[in-house]
C-alpha cells in the first residue's frame, strides 16, 4: 500500500475513537445524580401553597323592571310653505374673458 493510503486510514480511526470518547463522556454526563433521590416524595408538600377556602358564589342578577315606552304624539297637517320670489340673474360685462387684463402683455388684442 502506499503511504498516503496508510496516513489517511490513520487519521480515519483517530476520529472515529475521539467521537466514540466524546459520545460516552456526554452519556455519563447525563445519567448523574442530580440530588433529589434522597429526598422523599412528601418534602415538597410545605413549599406548595395552602388551600384557600372555596369562592363565595356570586349572588344572581335579577331583572330589572324597564320603563314604558310613551306613546309618540301624531303629527299635526301643516300649511305649504309659500313661494320666495328669486333675484334677477345679473349680465356679464367682461364679455365671457376669463382673463384679469393685468400683466405686460395681452393675449387677445381683439377683445378689446
């Protein structure tokens, strides 16, 4: 074989081997007591809080009475309101120019 072969299939199983020594390292990491098991079930019971007394039921709304309606008085017949005469429209003396005539220059000499 040659040897670069060989150097390879080295660096292969050094891995492997340091994964293998990582993998069971973690798994004794996590199977450690964390303390507790000598403690009995029962010692958490005063850390919980105490029972209250059981909720008051609440009293029932009853109905209140709702007022009448009152009758709606009827409408009455009213007299036609009588015609107001309209002003007279008054004539346009600019002769329908928009323009104000200000300015230097005219734009229509023939409107004048």
């Amino acid at each position: 074989m040659k040897r670069t072969t060989l150097g390879w299939t080295a660096l292969a199983l050094a891995g492997l081997l340091i994964a293998a020594g990582a993998a069971y390292a973690a798994s004794k990491i996590a199977t450690q007591p964390i303390g507790l098991s000598s403690e009995p079930i029962s010692a958490g019971r005063a850390l919980a809080p105490k029972a209250t007394r059981p909720a008051r039921p609440k009293p029932r709304r009853t109905a209140t009475p709702r007022p009448k309606p009152k009758p709606t008085p009827t409408r009455t017949a009213t007299a036609a309101p009588t015609s107001v005469p309209t002003a007279v429209p008054t004539t346009d003396d600019n002769g329908g120019s928009d323009s104000g005539g200000g300015g230097k220059g005219r734009d229509h000499p023939e409107d004048d």
